[in-house]
C-alpha cells in the first residue's frame, strides 16, 4: 500500500504551474533523484507515484511539448536501468505516456551558466543529434520561481549553485 496520492499529486503540480503561469514546451525533462532501488536502497529515490503525478500535470499544462521525458544517472557502480527496474519507473513511464533516459548511456553537452558565483556549469543528455532539453522540471527540492523554471537549465541531483543565479558563499570557499 502507498501513502503517495497520485491524482493528489498531479492536483498540486498543476495549481502550482498555473498560478506561477508556466507552460512545459518543447523537449521537456523531470529530473527525479533515483540514487539506488532494491531490496537495500527503499527510500533512496523519488517515488514512482510522486513523478507520475508530476509528469500528469505537465501533460494537463502542455505548452507545445515535443517530448516529456524523465531522465537521471543512478549512483557510481548502479546502473540505471537496474535502480528504474527496481523502482518501478518502466510501468510509470508507460502509464504516464513519458520516455525514460538512461543519462550514462546518452552522450552529454555541457551547458554553460553565466554568474560569476555559480557552483559549476551542469550537463545535459543530447540524444540522437536532437537539441538539448528545453524545460526541465525539478523534483526533488524544487525551487519553484518561474524565472528558474523558464531558464529550465538545471541537474537537481546537486540543486545548489546550479541555477543561474547568486548564491552565498559556504566557509571552505571562503578560506
């Protein structure tokens, strides 16, 4: 038995998306944390539910998406089509009408960001010659300000410093 209300889920991303008016276009991609699954690792993924919830409410505020699309790299040494497998993305996926991208398997494009106190530049997945991700919706810690969002360059594995925006100064930067 679940806890996770998908319907519910999907309510609340989509209020969410309308009163901050954003509109998923283009190659869109959620980015969900799927370190490990199995028998060991039950708590260390977004659930299944949460992204199908998520991934329903893009589709109801589809703004001419060509592609809704869920992609991660798993953690060193797990591939991802096993933490998928034993998370159970491949079903969601299904049901959710999205494809599933296996980030170590795709060739990546870095994609620079511009302020001076950035973290680091991220990369994304560019498959088969297409252009990168237009949207990408976070959804684990998201930062929902629709001016991050509209940008949509972003690795939520690692949500400090990634968007294009300040950020302050931790101690061991400072010394």
């Amino acid at each position: 038995m679940t806890l996770y209300d998908v319907e519910r889920i999907r309510e609340i991303i989509r209020g969410g998306s309308r009163r901050l008016e954003l509109k998923p276009h283009g190659r869109t991609l959620l980015k969900p944390n799927v370190v490990a699954s199995g028998e060991h690792f039950p708590h260390a993924y977004t659930r299944p539910e949460f992204v199908e919830g998520v991934l329903k409410a893009l589709k109801d505020e589809d703004g001419g998406m060509s592609e809704l699309a869920v992609g991660e790299r798993c953690g060193i040494t797990m591939p991802t089509r096993f933490a998928y497998k034993n998370a159970g993305y491949y079903p969601m996926a299904e049901r959710a009408g999205a494809k599933l991208y296996h980030f170590e398997e795709e060739t990546q494009v870095e994609i620079p960001l511009y302020h001076k106190d950035r973290l680091r530049d991220c990369s994304l997945p560019r498959n088969q010659g297409k252009q990168t991700f237009s949207s990408i919706a976070p959804s684990s810690r998201p930062i929902l300000d629709h001016r991050y969002l509209q940008f949509g360059r972003t690795s939520v594995s690692k949500m400090t410093g990634t968007f294009d925006r300040p950020r302050p100064q931790t101690q061991r930067e400072s010394r």
